[in-house]
C-alpha cells in the first residue's frame, strides 16, 4: 500500500484530472478572500466536513494523521498475527498492538493493573522517603511534583545537562486555577468532581473522596501560584539557571535528591539547571506543610489520570469525560483501533518507522523535501543581507548561524537500538510502563556521553516538524510530503512551495531567528551575537506583531495572548514570506499558466491556507488559546498574510477590506 504516488494511474484519463482540482474545491466564494481568507479558502470543505463526534478538530492534519493511523495499523496487525520471534521487532509490535486490543482481560484487571504502583505509594511513611517515589513515577510515564529531563545545555550545547522545572499540575496551565472568567470556573468544578470521581473508584466513600478532593486542589492551586505564566517560560535566559547539587540541597532541603535520581538512573549530577527556582523554594514548603496523606493521595491521583487510556473502560472514561470532553470538547471515545494504534506508534514509532519508510514513503521523498528547504534557505540568506534594519555586523553571524544549520528529512540514517525493550503477551498498562520505562532510561543513559547530533525526537510517520537551537538543525520527518487530495499526482509548486516551503521548512528555519532562537548562536549556545543597536531595533518590531495578535478576538472575549504566541507568529509570517520568494523561481511561476481559475500566485496563497485548513470545536480552542504557544489556526493565516503585500495584489484586497493593514503597520522581521 502506498499513500502517495508521484504519477497519475495509467487508468486515468487527463481530462479527469483537470476536472477537478482538490484545492479549488475548498473554496467558499460568498466569502471576500481580503475580509478572512482562511475562511474563503477552506470554507466549503469546512461546510461538507463537520467534526467527528470522537474528534476535537477536523481538517487537513486529520486527514493527513487517518492516513498514517490506517497505514500503522496495518503494520501493527501484520505483526499481531505473524509468528514472531522472541526480541524481535515484530513481536514487539504485535504484542503491544494485541494487548492493547484486548478489553476483556483490560477490564476484568482494572486498575488492580497498578497493584505494585499504589502499594508502592501506600508504603511512604515519610516525607524523605517521597523521592524514590517520585523518581520512579517518571520513569513510567507520570509527571507528579516536578518535571524533569534531560537534554543538551542550553549554553554548552555539546553536553548534556539536567534540567529540573515547574510542573505537576492536573489543570492544563496555571492560570486553570485562578482566572475567574465563568468558563474556567466550570472548567475547575468539573475537574473537581473528576478526582472525587478517582478517589471513589480507589475505595473512599463520598464524604471521604470530596475531603481528599480539597485538599488535592488546595495542593496544586499552590504549585500554580509559584509557576511562571505560559510567556514568561518563553525566555530561555531567565529560565536558565544552573546551580551545583549542594546549592539545589538548599533549594528543597526536605527532598532527598540522591534518592531521586539513583531511582531516575541518572549519573549523579555536579550541577543540574533549575528553570523556575521559586517553584522549588515552594515545594519546600509544601513538603513541609501538607500532610503526609495528601501528597499519597496526590500521588495516587496523578498515577490514574497518566495511565488511565490504558486501563479498564470505567477509569478510560472517567478521564475521557473531564480530559476530552470537558476541555476539548470530545463527544465520544475513538474507536478502541485508533487508540491502541496512537499509543502503539508514541511508545514504538522507531520500530515503526523502519517499516513505514520502507512500504509507504515515496521514492524520492527526501531528495524532494530537500530540494524545497535548500531554495527556502537560499532566499533566507538573501533576505538577511538585504535588511534595512540591521548592521553589517550582526548581518554576518546571522548568516554565518544560516549556513551552519543542518536539514535532517525524511527518515534517520541509523535507528535507535531498542532490543532492551521487553514487550509481553500479558496487561496492556504494564506493555505501556515498560515501553516508557525504556525510553526513560534512554533519556537518561545519556548524561555524560557525548552528545549524539545525529539523534531524531520525531519519527518518519510524524506529521510536524521541529528547530532544535541547541543542535541548530531543522528536523522534517517524511510524511510531510504527504498533501490529501493529491494521492494520484505530486502536487504542483505552489501547493508544495507553501505547506513544505513556507509552513514547514520556512517556518522552522525563522524560528532560529526568532524572539528565542536568535538568542542562540550558530554552535547551538545561548548567547548574545547581536549588537546592542540591533538588539533594540528586533524588539521593536517582535513588539509589533505581540501588538497585533493581542488583538485578535477569538472567541467571545477570548483574545490570544500575543506575548506567548510570538515566536510562532514570527515563524509563520517570516516562513510565508520565503516560501513565496522561493516559489518565484519555480517554472509553475515563471509560466503563468491558471489552474482551476486560479494563477499561480492565488494557488501559492490557498495551498497556505490549506496547510492549515483546521476546525476546532470551541472548547479545544478555548483550551488552545490558554495553553498552546501557536495561534489558532485561521491567525496562523490571516495574520502572517495581512502584513504581505503581495498576497493583496493576488486578490485585490482594498483598504474596505477586513484584513488591510495600513503600510506603516504591515510587518517585515526577517
């Protein structure tokens, strides 16, 4: 099977093929492109494809993601029913594919799956002793207390480092626990009957499960208190702090640190990087003025809602009801396949991805994604030496910085080596634990070794793509190349050119320079390679597009938080822009020639639009907006094309127009 062909079937007619053309179709024409393009691009689709019941979003990434879960699904069965030899990566698959897909011995275990874990919790029988617990928590896939990780140093990017921050929350950000508005407010009541609805399902009677209830939230309203808001995380400088582990002893002198990372498999550390010391400072306090039983039940909680998709159907659907319905909107479950193929693929998607790149990516799929991003890159390059805006100085290590940045696509050159990883024919939850146990102590295994710049964190049948500044590298797996509506032909240039160009290689490429990647230099190290002057003149204009995102109205009086969101908006509006100066260089551009009625310079802005043809029901776009650093989709549009004057000359757009920008407000970073 194979999800993308490069050729039309020899049993195509052409005039078939000119017939129809997917993107045009899409198009709501009762819409003036120059009041909401995104909505004049993908309205019709929008109209004759409403949300599935079981799904928070539809559009192209859903379309896109059903494709890759029926072709993982079809990996995962061959493996299910294959006799397999022990070890192998087969056997891995088919096992953790077969135990996920058996609810009957799911349900007859419930969550007496987790024996060893709440036993382990109800043994503490002192604060010191929390360590270890919580150590091994994090190995198996839960997030109490802290998080903690470990990856290269932000300002020695070729060693590792270990990083503590803020986190242990069950809302999903902290502002869940203090806005006032009346929609987080039902959103906090609910989440509260959601652990009265864990602690009864544990053995407390009502009464019981609402006391333990309070004091859980009165736990976590105080670690929120002490956590940084969504945009203060986003200064990598002032969320960098590196002590030595006598000085972290003081920080939480009740936490007995040698224990937590012994249990964690981590090399004792010299020195570890504390992102947000006063969450540290008040997790001191806490562990001090919590009793002892709150922090079991705490700890109990989080245990069931981090592996509560694995187990029986009453404890999946307790968390379904508050987790997908309540903040995402969610009608109803997916169906149990699609579940166990998402988890299948998180926990294996190495051991996957060796055979999607094998049977479903198209031949030529690298050197396509690569042809792309060189000519983005190209353009980059151009764009830099040409500002007004910056000296001559800093102009050469940005492009010094440009021309080190590495492109991986496609697929690794080497896997990962996981024949460590025991997978049995036995309870799904415990092929989960497993499965994250291994990745882990992968993670951890890595503290002082050398960094392996080679390393891929997203897999081949991903559909995303990423920057790592301290590896100052663009990541772009290979289903990327993948546009739905175009399986029987390569899409042409403009669409290409706009998805892949602009929305991908484009837009990870500015992300290296934008509010927080341009505080890295070309070896990957946090540091400050720009001029004083220049520096001013940067902010001067990052501030420009916080001030008009700021005002965009999301929904009601939700407006988006353009201080959390610029990074992105910068990447959006500085990928477009190269994305198209690319694409006019392409022969679809040179020649002219319309398709479906469009020229190649509309085609290029709707293949953008379509990139990010996404509908949202209004609680996950709710739930976007207060905890997601990228703009809702339509802004992603919208936004980056109100300020590109080429996108008005394509469509005419008039200063009548809903999304005209005066010039002197249009914005040009990069």
């Amino acid at each position: 099977m194979t999800i993308l062909v490069a050729f039309m079937s020899c049993n195509t007619k052409k005039s078939e093929i000119e017939a129809f053309d997917e993107l045009a179709s899409h198009v709501d024409s009762a819409i003036s492109p120059g009041d909401d393009f995104f909505d004049f691009a993908n309205g019709k689709w929008f109209a004759q494809h409403p949300i599935p019941a079981s799904e928070s979003y539809n559009g192209l990434w859903r379309m896109i993601q059903d494709s890759i879960d029926d072709a993982v699904k079809h990996i995962c069965e061959e493996a299910a029913n294959t006799q397999a030899a022990e070890g192998s990566n087969k056997q891995k698959i088919g096992d953790f594919y077969r135990t996920g897909m058996d609810s009957m011995a799911i349900n007859k275990t419930g969550i007496s799956a987790l024996r060893s874990e709440l036993e382990m919790i109800d043994s503490i029988n002192d604060i010191v002793s929390l360590a270890s617990l919580v150590a091994y928590l994090h190995t198996i896939g839960c997030s109490p207390f802290m998080e903690a990780y470990i990856i290269q140093d932000d300002m020695i990017s070729d060693k590792y480092a270990v990083y503590l921050m803020q986190g242990g929350l069950g809302l999903p950000d902290r502002d869940y626990y203090f806005d006032n508005d009346l929609q987080t407010m039902e959103i906090r009541e609910k989440y509260k009957s959601y652990l009265t609805d864990v602690f009864q399902s544990l053995g407390s009677n009502p009464e019981e499960a609402v006391s333990k209830t309070d004091a859980v939230m009165k736990l976590e309203t105080s670690l929120a208190k002490s956590s940084r808001k969504l945009e203060d995380l986003r200064d990598p400088f002032a969320n960098y702090n590196k002590i030595d582990t006598i000085k972290l002893k003081a920080l939480v002198p009740l936490f007995d640190w040698p224990a937590y990372f012994s249990t964690a498999n981590i090399s004792r550390p010299d020195t570890v990087i504390v992102g947000q010391p006063e969450f540290y400072t008040n997790l001191n306090k806490e562990l001090k003025a919590t009793p002892l039983g709150t922090w079991k039940d705490y700890f109990r909680f989080h245990l069931i809602k981090s592996l509560a998709n694995y187990l029986d159907d009453s404890t999946y659907l307790q968390n379904f009801r508050f987790y997908s319905t309540v903040l995402r909107g969610v009608e109803t479950p997916r169906e149990r396949w699609k579940r166990v193929v998402s988890t299948t693929n998180h926990e294996l998607g190495e051991l996957i991805g060796q055979v999607y790149v094998a049977e479903y990516l198209p031949a030529g799929t690298k050197e396509k994604l690569l042809e792309i991003g060189q000519a983005i890159k190209s353009e980059f390059e151009t764009r830099i030496r040409n500002l007004d805006w910056m000296s001559t100085t800093t102009k050469e290590k940005a492009v010094a910085k440009l021309n080190s940045m590495i492109f991986k696509v496609g697929y690794p050159d080497k896997w990962k080596d996981m024949s460590a990883l025991k997978i049995e024919n036995d309870i799904y939850v415990r092929n989960v634990i497993r499965a994250s146990q291994w990745q882990w102590n992968d993670m951890a295994a890595k503290y002082g070794k050398p960094v392996d710049r080679t390393e891929w964190v997203m897999y081949p049948q991903t559909y995303n793509a990423y920057y790592n500044p301290s590896n100052n590298e663009i990541v772009v797996p290979g289903c990327n190349i993948l546009v739905p509506g175009y399986e029987r032909k390569m899409a042409d240039d403009a669409i290409l050119y706009s998805i892949i160009g602009g929305s991908t290689f484009g837009h990870e490429i500015t992300h290296g320079f934008d509010d927080q990647g341009s505080k890295y230099d070309e070896k990957g190290n946090l540091s400050n390679w720009w001029t004083a002057d220049d520096s001013i003149k940067f902010f001067a204009k990052t501030q420009m597009i916080v001030k008009q995102y700021n005002e965009y109205t999301v929904q009601d009086s939700l407006h988006i938080n353009g201080e959390a969101t610029q990074g992105e908006n910068i990447a959006d509006l500085g990928g477009i822009m190269m994305g198209y100066e690319a694409f006019k260089k392409t022969q679809q551009f040179r020649v002219g020639n319309k398709i479906a009625g469009y020229t190649p310079q509309q085609r290029f802005f709707l293949g953008f639009a379509l990139g990010w043809m996404i509908n949202l029901r209004p609680e996950a776009l709710m739930t976007k907006v207060k905890t997601d650093v990228h703009s809702p989709a339509k802004f992603r549009v919208n936004g980056p094309l109100s300020n590109m004057p080429e996108f008005y000359e394509a469509f005419s757009v008039k200063e009548s127009n809903a999304m005209y920008r005066n010039e002197q407000e249009r914005i040009r970073i990069w």
